[in-house]
C-alpha cells in the first residue's frame, strides 16, 4: 500500500503556541494520518504505536536547549 497518496486525502501543518528550535514541520491529514518533515529529509508518516488500543505518536521538540515532550495520537 502506498502511504502517501489516499485519494481524497487533504494535508494541513500544524501549529503549536510555543516555541521549537529544531527543524521539524508536522502535517494532519482530514484522514487523521501524521507525517513530518525535516530541511534534510522527505515527507514520512509517523505509525505511532499502540497503548492500550489507541494509536500515539510521540513528538520531541527542542526548546530553548531543553526538551519538551509532547505526546500526540493518531487514529
């Protein structure tokens, strides 16, 4: 199957209300998919895992030299 191309699928970035030092643009899609992207890399989907039977993503941000965890979900 084809990750990236879902007939229909629409992408939108998102937006967080801090602010992140590394390089990393996030997309959701109206499928609810998660992908990223770096200056260095391609667009790749995030899989997540599975916890309890919910789909989560885990995203590192790098703030002000420190890190900042911030779990998502995915369904």
């Amino acid at each position: 199957m084809d990750y990236q191309n879902i007939s229909g699928e629409i992408w939108k970035p998102l937006s967080f209300d801090f602010e992140y030092s590394n390089d990393l643009h996030l997309e959701i899609s109206n499928f609810g998919r998660l992908r990223s992207k770096t200056s260095k890399t391609e667009w790749n989907i995030l899989k997540g895992t599975l916890i309890n039977g919910y789909r989560i993503v885990r995203i590192k941000f790098l703030l002000s030299g420190m890190r900042l965890h911030k779990p998502g979900w995915m369904p």
